[in-house]
C-alpha cells in the first residue's frame, strides 16, 4: 500500500489531524499580521511644514519638497507611524512605500531559498527556524533607530516569512489523505482572512507604530513551541530514506485518531518497486521537457496575477474611504464567503475549472469597472468587491493546485520559485494601483486582463483532484496526477513510496 493508503486506513482527516491543521491555521493568522502590517504602521499623520522665512503649511511642503521645511511637526497626539517616525513626507513619501517593498523583496528571495532548504531539512525545522526569525527582526524593527536600519529589519521579516508559510502549507497537505487536501488548503486560506480581520481590530486599539510592532513580535513567541507538538511530514520521511521516523509519525496520528495501524508496518526503502539510483532532482528539471516547462511557466504567471491581483485590491480597499481599520476588515470579511465557496466547488469541479472560473469572473468584475466606474459607482463598489472576493478564492486553489502537481522530491523549493513570482507581483502591486491617478480605475483594467489570461491558461494544466500526489519529477513526465492510487488486489496492496506490509505468516515483497 501507498502513503495514501496509509492515510485511508488511519483517517484522512482524523482528530489528531485536525490539531494540528487547527494548529497550523493560528499560525496562518500570525502571518496575516506581517504581511498586511505595512498598511497599519505607515499611515499619514497630519503635520505642519514650517519654512525658513517662519511660513506654515498644514499637510503639504513648499514646492512639494521636504527640503523646503525647516521644521516639521507632527500630531502624534492619537497615533504615529514611520511616516512621522522620520519625515516621510511630500518628495519622501515614496520612502514609506518602499518599506513594503523592502519587505516583499524579502518574500520574494526567502521563497527562493527557504524552499530549497525546507526540502533539505524537513518542513518542520524550516517552520520553527522561520518563526523564529520573523519574531527576532520584527521586534528589531520596532526597536529601529533609523530608516535603514528598519527597511533592513523588515526585509529579513519577509524573508523568513516566505519560508514560514511556504512550509507551513506544504506540510498541512502532507499530514492529510488526498481528498482532504482541498479542504486542508481552503480552510488555512480562510484564517489568513480571518488574520487580516483580527489585526485591523489590533491596529485600531494600537494605534503608535512602535508598540503595534512590539506587540506583533510578543505574540509571536508561543509558535515557537509549535516546534514540540506537530511532526515532521511523513512524505519528506519517506524520500529521505528515514522510514523508522515516518513509520512513528503515521502512528502518532493513527493513535490520535482512534485507530489502529495495520500489522507491523515496515518501511523498508531498499525495496522498491522499481528500484532507481538515488538521483538529487532539482526545480531545474522542470524545465526538463517542453511539456513541464509550459506547466511550470502557466503556475508562476498564474501566482504572480493573483498575488499582484489580490495585494492591488487590497491597498485599494485601503484607500477607498471609510477609514483605514474597517475598510481593511472588510477586505478581509469578504474572503470568507469565497473560501465556504471554494470548499464546495473544488470536490465538484475540481482544481483545474475552479481555478480558471475565479480567475475569470473576477477578472472580468475588474474590467466592467473601467467601462461603468465612472457614471455608476455603486457598481465599481460592488464589481471591486466581487473581484476581490474571487481573486481571494484562486489565490487559495492555486496554492492547492501546485501543491498537487510539483513531486515531493522538490515540492517546497518548486513551491518557492512560484511563490518568488508571487511576491514580484506584490512588489508591483502598489505601482498597478498608481495608475489609477494617471487614468481612472486604469489599475482595474490591468488586474482584470491579467486576471483572465492567467484563467484561461490554467485550462492547460492537468486535474489533481482525488490523484496520487508525484513524488517525483519522472511522476509528473508520465502524467502519475492523472493516475488514481493504486488499487488493492485480493485484500493485499502492492506496495509503493517504500512501504511494506508484513503479516504473521507472510511477507509481501516489494
């Protein structure tokens, strides 16, 4: 029997899975925090400009520059940000913006190198040493002295969160059977909105800079003991040849569920099906054949839209009045409908066709904003929302989506370099929606053309649903997603993934 056999027996999603997606899930709502805290700690505060002939201006510089004011003072009576932390102001305004770029460069190589090492160290010790990093430099950041110093800080924020969810998420799909994956990924999606929810709550009750960012980092120290309660992933075990440590993890879990392992069951990878030469596989090989190489490029177009798609609508939230807090938790608010309906269609349509539907109908939401928006803005407002909200619901398939098609020889670094486009898209974001000041809702249309393309492309990407997981990169080249698992002959299974069934008086041979 396979892994995901394994799984059948002991409980797809038993109890004791379902601690620790729970646990998982909480910390997918510390990562919200970090991702979105750019919005809470760079806010405008109101100042006076004072110039060197003792004239004043509220809220604006001389000749726009900041240069031109000798004094500056700001009303920090009520809160404070970076902005007035260090004069980010008229010419320097774009200084502010640049922290979240900063930090999304950070995103953006920690998903390129965390990755690879995630596959190389396990998704646990990845995840523990990843928290670990995001709670030491974002307590750096609050502590910052000087603008350098706090870009750098929130630069290696990012990188360890990258690393962080990254993990996080593979390895909640590898501690689960096959048809709960979808629901395991949705469900992870959902808390982040749920993150986004509860962090405007704290930023409105924190409203100074400094202590919001020290608070972040306190919070954050208790995952660090997440290190003592989840396992490892028992399909990392397996490729790494450490089959005694798998064989503990599946039992744990069969335990908790309340179930009992079949019969001394061995892992004995010297015996394979197929035996092969231990080859080191590398995200490279995805570009082996032209097949692989238009699948792979599909899955990084696809995740650089829904990220620059999904952050665009958010910062737009953000500035679309009604106040920063409840805009920004309304944003978030409106997530929630998209993953109950993703839970649904993704067991009925599958990935591939959920994927493409969200991706098009928000696309096109986007786009009847630039041709309505200007004589109708009750149906900007709503087709915004509605965009969001399905923009929101494939960035959750297609993290499912990959998850499902790279092996797992190379599953976290290929998930790294797709994420690496993701977050190329969060740093362009910001400068989709300045188009807006040029031409009308002109970022609309450009989210919602990328939206659509990218849909239509994912047609040509295989179905997932209910399909054995590759486990390696030769898995993908036959088409092993298109394969159900194997099925059982005579009450035995034919073992595969170095699983071994032994019995009493008979010994199944692999």
């Amino acid at each position: 029997m396979d892994i995901d056999d394994v799984f059948r027996n002991i409980g797809e999603l038993g109890y004791q899975q379902k601690l620790y997606t729970a646990a998982l899930c909480t910390l997918n709502i510390y990562a919200a925090m970090h991702m979105l805290q750019y919005a809470f700690v760079s806010f405008p505060v109101d100042f006076i400009c004072t110039s060197i002939k003792n004239q004043t201006k509220q809220n604006g510089c001389f000749d726009g520059t900041r240069s031109s004011c000798a004094r500056l003072v700001f009303d920090t009576s009520s809160s404070s940000s970076i902005v007035s932390e260090w004069g980010l102001v008229c010419d320097d305004n774009w200084r502010s913006k640049a922290t979240m770029s900063g930090f999304m460069s950070g995103v953006m190589i920690g998903a390129l190198i965390l990755g690879k090492l995630s596959d190389r160290i396990g998704r646990k010790s990845t995840m523990t040493l990843t928290t670990i990093g995001i709670v030491l430099f974002n307590a750096v950041s609050a502590f910052a002295t000087s603008y350098g110093l706090y870009v750098m800080a929130k630069f290696c924020v990012g990188f360890f969160c990258a690393g962080n969810i990254l993990s996080m998420f593979v390895l909640g799909n590898e501690l689960v059977g096959p048809s709960k994956r979808g629901i395991v990924g949705v469900t992870m999606q959902a808390f982040f909105s749920l993150g986004i929810m509860g962090f405007a709550y704290i930023a409105y009750l924190v409203q100074h800079w400094r202590q919001l960012t020290l608070l972040i980092s306190l919070i954050g120290l208790p995952f660090a003991a997440y290190h003592f309660f989840l396992p490892e992933s028992p399909r990392w075990l397996l490729t790494k040849n450490r089959s005694s440590e798998a064989l503990k993890v599946l039992e744990g879990i069969a335990r908790g569920n309340g179930k009992v392992m079949p019969e001394k069951l061995n892992m004995s990878p010297q015996k394979s099906v197929s035996p092969t030469p231990t080859i080191e596989e590398g995200v490279l090989d995805l570009f082996r054949s032209p097949e692989l190489a238009v699948s792979t490029c599909i899955q990084i177009y696809s995740w650089f839209v829904n990220s620059a798609s999904y952050y665009g609508l958010t910062l737009a939230a953000g500035s679309a009045g009604g106040g920063l807090y409840t805009t920004t938790a309304l944003s978030g608010a409106v997530e929630i409908p998209a993953y109950v309906l993703t839970n649904f269609l993704l067991s009925y349509w599958g990935r591939r066709k959920t994927l493409c539907a969200f991706m098009v109908f928000g696309g096109v939401a986007c786009l009847i904003i630039q041709i309505l928006g200007g004589v109708m803005p009750f149906v900007a407002t709503s087709c915004a929302l509605m965009g969001k909200l399905c923009l929101a619901a494939s960035f959750a398939v297609v993290y499912i989506h990959s998850g499902e098609l790279f092996p797992t020889t190379i599953r976290n670094s290929a998930m790294g370099i797709v994420s690496v486009a993701a977050r190329f898209g969060g740093i362009c974001a910001p400068f989709i929606v300045l188009l807006g000041d040029t031409l009308p809702n002109a970022q609309f249309t450009v989210f919602g053309l990328l939206a659509v393309t990218a849909g239509l492309a994912n047609l040509k990407l295989p179905e997932t649903l209910g399909k054995a997981l590759p486990e390696s990169i030769s898995d993908m080249m036959v088409g092993n997603v298109n394969k159900p698992p194997s099925p059982r002959r005579n009450g035995k299974s034919k073992i595969s993934e170095t699983v071994v069934l032994l019995n009493d008086s008979d010994i199944e041979d692999i």
